[in-house]
C-alpha cells in the first residue's frame, strides 16, 4: 500500500495546492487594492457599499467563470462571500479614528 505521498494523485495534489497558494496571494492582493478603495472613498465622502457596483462585479465574475466552464451561480456566490468581505473591510477602515487600518497589505 502507498503512502499518500507516493499516490498517483501527488502530482495532482500539488499542482492544486500551488494554485491555491496562488489564488490566497491574489486575494491579498485584491484586499490590498479594497483598503487603497476605501481610503479614497472616505477621502471622498462615497459610500463604503456601492449595491449597483457590488451587482456588475457579480454578473461580470459569473459571465467569467461560465466562459471557463465553471457555474455561474457557484461563481457569484463565490464571489458574494469576497464581496461581503470587502465591504466589512472597507466599513472597519471607514470606523477608525484616522481612516486607515495597521492591517499589512
């Protein structure tokens, strides 16, 4: 019997675990441009939570994901969640004293 690191799904295994690293990093890098957005919204007096701009991310994300054979609605809710925590972001840094976090980019 093998052990799990010599199945035949290692080299599958570790090709989805590099793209997960990949994928974390992306959003670290999204999040960083979410508190960049939410300092120019506060700057200039715009809503943390903008319902039409949150719909257009969602349908353009889902069209996205069906042009690559993934399910819209898996894609939406997805993205639903990044959303939803942008948002709780973007009005934790609208709440401090000086309108920035010590949060690292």
């Amino acid at each position: 019997m093998s052990t799990p690191d010599e199945s035949p799904l290692a080299p599958l295994r570790a090709e989805i675990d590099a793209i997960d690293a990949e994928l974390v990093a992306l959003l670290g890098r999204r999040f960083g441009v979410v508190r960049r957005v939410a300092d120019v919204k506060h700057r200039h007096g715009i809503p943390a939570v903008l319902p039409e701009r949150i719909e257009a991310v969602k349908r353009q994300a889902a069209a996205r994901g069906e042009a690559v054979g993934l399910d819209p609605g898996f894609v939406a809710g997805l993205y639903q969640m990044i959303i939803d925590e942008a948002c709780r972001t973007e009005e934790r840094l609208f709440a401090a004293p000086d309108g920035t976090s010590d949060e690292g980019e």
